[in-house]
C-alpha cells in the first residue's frame, strides 16, 4: 500500500512537472520556435484541429518561423488563428507560405514574461505540496485504520517529502533556465 501511495504521488507530480514545461513553452523568448505555435488551434473544414497538422512549421531564421500550409486555401484560416492566439504574434502571407516575425523583447516585456514564468512556477510548486498532503493524509488514514505501523507511516512521509523536494528543486531548475533564456539579448 505504501508503494500504491508513492507511485500515485510521483505519477502526479510527473504531470505537475511537465505542465509547466507546456506553459514555459508558451512564453516567448524572443527567439523564433516552432513549439511557440503549439497551443494554436486552426478552423480546418469546420473543426479546430493544432497547427502542425495542417502545415509544417520551421524556423527560416533566429527571429522568423516560416509556416507552409499543405493546402493553400488554409493561408486565411492559419493567420486568423494566429492573430486570436493571444500570443502577440502578427503573420504576413505572400502567396503560399505564412511568415512570423518575432518581435524584440523590450526590457519591460521581458520582467513580464519572468513575473509569468514565476507565477506559473509557483503554482507548480502548490500542485505538488497539494499531491503530498494528499499522500499524506492517505498514510494517516492507513494509520487510523490500522493497517500500518506508526514506523511504516513515517517511512512513508519521509519518502513522499523526497519526492516533493525533487520536483520541486526540478521546477525551480526549469524557472532559472526559462528566467536566463528571457533576460538573453
């Protein structure tokens, strides 16, 4: 059972983890990425289907993503997807293909994005001292039940407290790099 426990808990602090990662992906750096477009959902026959199944997306240079559609009349439908991101990004076409520039971060934008990496940090954090008290109070309850000894139950906090510090020192690991790519000129 208190195998049961921690498997649950690292599972879900897993997905803490890589939430975060999705939601850094989210926040530009300056640099052109294509993983930027990910969240964008296109209108494709009536449907909202991701970008990247109805066109290629590759970098053309440091601050440019060249989007290729595979069906030319998609151009229209792939800009206003684009433009109703929220992303701060504006598309020009030129016939088949759709370019975005990235624009420069100005010192302003880039305190910014590092108060939105830190706030999303953070909740993070939250998500996986919430998954530990849930861990833990799933040992007390194994406890009062007496299916467990008050040595297995301390055991068991001790190993659900390691795996709150690893992902927590993981997240923190993830901010400082997402904080360095953002201050990068």
């Amino acid at each position: 059972m208190l195998n049961e426990i921690a498997s649950d808990a690292d599972t879900r602090m897993k997905k803490s983890v890589e939430s975060v990662v999705e939601q850094f992906k989210k926040i530009r750096t300056g640099r052109a990425h294509p993983s930027i477009l990910d969240s964008v959902q296109v209108l494709y026959y009536g449907a909202p289907v991701p970008l990247q199944q109805v066109a290629n997306i590759t970098v053309e240079d440091a601050r440019t993503l060249m989007i290729s559609p595979w069906e030319a009349q998609t151009v229209p439908d792939i800009e206003k997807a684009i433009y109703k991101s929220d992303l701060g990004l504006n598309p020009s076409s030129n016939g088949g293909v759709i370019r975005v520039p990235m624009p420069a971060l100005t010192e302003e934008t880039r305190k910014v994005y590092i108060r939105q990496a830190r706030s999303e940090a953070e909740s993070a954090r939250v998500s996986v001292r919430n998954i530990r008290r849930d861990a833990n109070s799933d040992l007390k309850e194994l406890l009062k039940e007496k299916d467990i000894s008050e040595d297995e139950e301390r055991r068991g906090q001790d190993g659900i407290q390691k795996l709150t510090d690893k992902y927590v020192a993981e997240i923190d690991g993830l901010l400082e790099k997402k904080e360095a790519d953002l201050m990068e000129i």
